[in-house]
C-alpha cells in the first residue's frame, strides 16, 4: 500500500510539472510566433514565417497535451491503462498531422518565392528572435524528454522531439538569415526554408505511426 501510495505521489508529480512545462510551451511561442510570423511577412521571409508557424503548431500539440495530462491528474488511480491508450492515441495524431500542416506551407511558398524570384529582406529582428529561441528550447526539450520518461508518455515525449525541431529549425533560421543580412545572399532564405523538411516530415511520419502501433497494440 505504502508503495503504491508512493508511486502515485511520484506520478502526480511529474504530471504536474509536464503541465507546467506545457503552459510555458504555450505561453512561450504564441508570443514567438506572433513576432516570427510579423517579422517575416514584413521582410518577405519564407523561413522566417515558417519558423513562426511552426510556433502556432507547438501550441497546438502542446494544447493537445495539456488536454491529456489534466485529464489524467483530473481522473487519477480512475484512468486506466485503456484511456491511457486512448489519449496518447488522439494526441500523437494531433502533433503529427500539425508536421505535416506545416511541411506543405513551407513547400508550397519555397516553390512560389524560388519561380517568381521573389527576394526576403534582411531581418534584425527575426535575427534576435531565433537566438533566443536557440538558447530556450534545447533545455525545455531536455526537462520534457525526462519528464515522458518518468510518466512513459509517448505523446510528451514526441513533444520534446517537436520542441528539439524547434531548436533545429532556429539555427537552420539564423543561418538563412545572418546570410541575407550580412552577405546579401538571399537566396539562403528559401534554402534554409528546405532545410527545415526533411525532419519536419519525417517527425510527423513517426508520431502517426506510433499512434497506429499503439491502436494495434
């Protein structure tokens, strides 16, 4: 009993602190994408844009999340392992189908810049918003990685993949734009657009595919 009691204790927990974690997910990048996706549009930025839709799509799946984790805290030793399953199922699709809402944009407008010769303006600002993005995220996906580990939450640990994404996608950004506003190449905008695809689809392949695994299962 004493071991149960403490287990549960440990639990709560941790949920607590994956739905801290997940507030300040939200909180975080509705304000960087507003900024990102102002700032992009204002100098002609693919990736600038993409980097702020991909904000909007970390507070969709980390909505998704909070949306399971207080589910859980809310029904306690009354969740079973079967809507356990369930929730995980539902939120996994969530953050994946939003990777791949936001391949297509970044596809779709890479495609349209590239054949109209379309150039981005140099951006200071979106500059300082992908270094503090790059400084941030890494320890918010490390403190999210553990955490899934402690709860065994598939779809907080995809989470912390999307959050390692974001890291990935704020250098892939500061380079495309250090480049345009340092050496005028602004061509490396549109590149740096296209870096960002190859793990955005293949995240969004694996979150959909471990909800099926764990439907099947």
């Amino acid at each position: 009993m004493a071991i149960n009691h403490g287990r549960k204790i440990k639990n709560t927990f941790y949920l607590i602190r994956a739905v801290r974690l997940e507030y300040f997910t939200v909180g975080y990048n509705i304000i960087e994408a507003g900024v990102a996706v102002g700032a992009g549009i204002a100098a002609g930025s693919i990736a600038l844009v993409g980097f702020g839709l991909d904000s909007i799509i970390e507070v969709t799946a980390a909505a998704a999340l909070l949306w399971r984790l207080k589910k859980e805290l809310r029904t306690g030793e009354s969740f079973s392992e079967d809507d356990h399953s369930a929730v995980e199922r539902k939120a996994l699709l969530v953050v994946g189908l939003t990777f791949f809402a936001l391949a297509a944009y970044i596809l779709t407008e890479t495609i349209y810049n590239l054949a109209s010769g379309k150039q981005a303006q140099e951006s200071i600002l979106g500059i300082v918003v992908a270094i503090l993005s790059l400084l941030i995220m890494p320890a918010l996906a490390i403190f999210k990685k553990a955490t899934a580990r402690a709860l065994g939450s598939k779809a907080l640990a995809s989470d912390a993949m999307e959050t390692w994404l974001c890291s990935y996608l704020s250098l892939v950004l500061l380079a495309g734009l250090a480049l345009n506003a340092l050496l005028g190449w602004s061509w490396a905008d549109p590149v740096a657009a296209l870096a960002m695809l190859p793990l955005v689809i293949k995240e969004g392949f694996e979150a959909i595919e471990e909800a099926r695994e764990d439907e099947g299962g």
